[in-house]
C-alpha cells in the first residue's frame, strides 16, 4: 500500500527511524513530509490509502475527494483534527496512539512546578550572567523559594496522566486531590474531590482534563476568585482549558503566584498573547511530549496500529460521538 505522512517534522525531525512504518508499505510507497499547508493537503494524499496526520487537519471536503483513502493514523492521543463523523461515513478507519506520553508529560508536569517552587533555571541564568560571581554573598535568591512537601496539589482530570502525576507528586511528601467528571474511590494515592474543593483548598492545580465544550474556559476569573491566594496553576493539558487574559490578570494581580504552561490557546502564539508579558509566567512550546524514547514509542504503535488495520483487525480506532 501507498502511506504518506503528512506532517512528520515534530514527531521525528531526523533522529529517529521511519523504518517500522515505511516496511508496510509497497516498494517506493512510503513519503513523509515535515509539514504540509492545507493548500497542498488533497495534493500530497495523492492515491495513497493510509495517511499518518499529527496536526495537518483533514477536512470532509478532503475525505471526500480522496477516493483511494481507507485509513489515517493519527499521530496523538488527539483526534480532533480528523472530521470523524465523514470517516465514519465513508469507512475511513480512524486511529490514535494513546497513553504512549503518559510518564513524559508527568515528567514535565512536575518540571514546571519544581521550576515555579525552586526556580533552578532562573537561578542558573543569574550565575552565567555573573550575578554570583559579583556577589559579596555566598549564597543569594531571587524571590519567594518554596517547599512542596506537606502543600497540595488539586488535580483537574484524573486519568492516566493524572493519576502519573500524582503518584511523583505524593512522593514529594504532597497532599494530592483530584476531580473528574466520573466518579472514582480513594485509591491511597489521592482524595476524590470535587472540582470546587480542588479550587479551594489546593496550593497547586495542575489540568490534565481533555478539551471539551464543558472544559473551554474552565479557569476563567471566576474559577481563579475561588482559587488560594498566591497559588501555583500548571496547564499540560490544552491551551483554551484556561482563559488567558484572565490568568494574565490574575498574575499582575498576584491571586496568582505562577502560571506554567506547556500549552496555548493558539500554537504558535501570537505576539499580542496577555500571556507573553505576564509576571511569573513560565511557558514552553508543546514538548511535554516530546522526549526521543516517547516519540519512539509513537511511531512504533502508529506502525501498529496501521498492521493491524492491513491485516483486518483495526486497534485503537476511534469514531464521531452519537447524539
């Protein structure tokens, strides 16, 4: 079979092996492309049956007028860039690679707090800019240092992610609470909380919930009022969970002591995001994910997957929610 990937450049910018995917298709059918404008996306699919998408979106107008098209791989746990409900009427199979990031973003997750409570990268850019060094102390720090042991953490969305968290979280001697939508029982690592309780009596809130219609904006201003004063907030989950402009506010304000995010509402950001010249705002580019044995990991289960659609036994195929 022909496979093309549309936009491989983030998953594998050229340290890594192609090879469990490209040994599925026919002599000479394997393409992949670092990235694809959607002007070019119907072009580059071609006569292709199996396309591999990270972000690149496939439309209904796209699904529609590729005839040969029976399978996308998507190269997420994300699926919201693939229109399912015209691949379900088209029996296009749909797939994504789920929980192959499950202790890298945890990993991370616990990154941008130690980085908000210990501050060692700030710290570090004071020593190479020879602060220190001009020091008539032995020792100096830049603002308010903190201790997690004995604080907690609330926990919004309490899946594996979630659940991966925590555990690091507890063995930092944190109190952990956690809210879902479904209810779970105590499991000796958190307290099932609601989502109000996590609000009120966490020093850190950290969101691992997916992007929903009932998620979007779910920490505006008024979710922020009912939050501890000089509290910690941590976004791994998806930029438009939050309302920027209001944690902007809430940073200059000082209702919040940190925002750290590993998301944004629109990727890349525009120059004029609120959150570009907020206080106490640590932001990186998407990379929760991105460590090379996780991108590994990715593209061997894509490859999986895409073996067991050819062989007639689709896994991890996902379909548009009934209404």
């Amino acid at each position: 079979m022909r496979i093309v990937v549309l936009d491989g450049h983030a998953v594998n910018p050229g340290d890594l092996d192609w090879g469990p995917l490209a040994r599925l298709a026919e002599p000479g059918g394997f393409t992949v492309h670092d990235r694809t404008p959607e002007a070019l996306v119907l072009e580059r699919i071609g006569d292709a049956e199996a396309v591999l998408t990270n972000k690149t979106l496939l439309r209904r107008e796209t699904l529609e007028a590729a005839p040969r098209l029976r399978y996308v791989g998507v190269l997420a746990t994300g699926y919201n860039v693939v229109d399912l409900a015209c691949a379900d009427e088209r029996g296009i199979v749909v797939t994504n690679v789920p929980g192959y990031a499950t202790d890298a973003v945890a990993q991370f997750t616990l990154a941008l707090l130690l980085e908000a409570a210990s501050r060692v990268g700030a710290h570090d850019a004071c020593v190479h800019g020879g602060e220190w060094t001009a020091c008539s102390d032995f020792s100096f720090f830049h603002g308010r240092l903190r201790e997690l042991s004995g604080k907690t953490l609330g926990i919004v969305g309490y899946g594996a992610i979630g659940r991966a968290t925590a555990l690091v979280a507890k063995a930092l001697g944190m109190r952990v609470l956690a809210s879902r939508t479904r209810p779970f029982e105590a499991d000796g690592v958190v307290e099932p909380a609601t989502f109000a309780q996590v609000l009120a009596e966490s020093d850190v809130v950290s969101l691992h919930c997916p992007l929903t219609e009932a998620t979007r904006g779910l920490i505006g201003r008024e979710a922020i009022a009912r939050m501890k004063d000089g509290a910690i907030l941590l976004n791994v989950a998806r930029g438009p969970v939050v309302v920027e402009a209001d944690v902007a506010e809430a940073l200059r304000s000082g209702k919040l002591a940190w925002f750290a995010a590993d998301v944004l509402s629109t990727e890349p950001p525009k120059p004029d995001n609120p959150l570009l010249s907020a206080p106490n705002c640590i932001l990186t580019p998407h990379i929760a994910w991105a460590a090379e044995e996780t991108r590994a990991r990715l593209i061997a289960i894509a490859a999986d997957n895409l073996a067991a659609w050819a062989a007639g036994r689709p896994v991890h195929a996902v379909h548009a929610e009934k209404a």
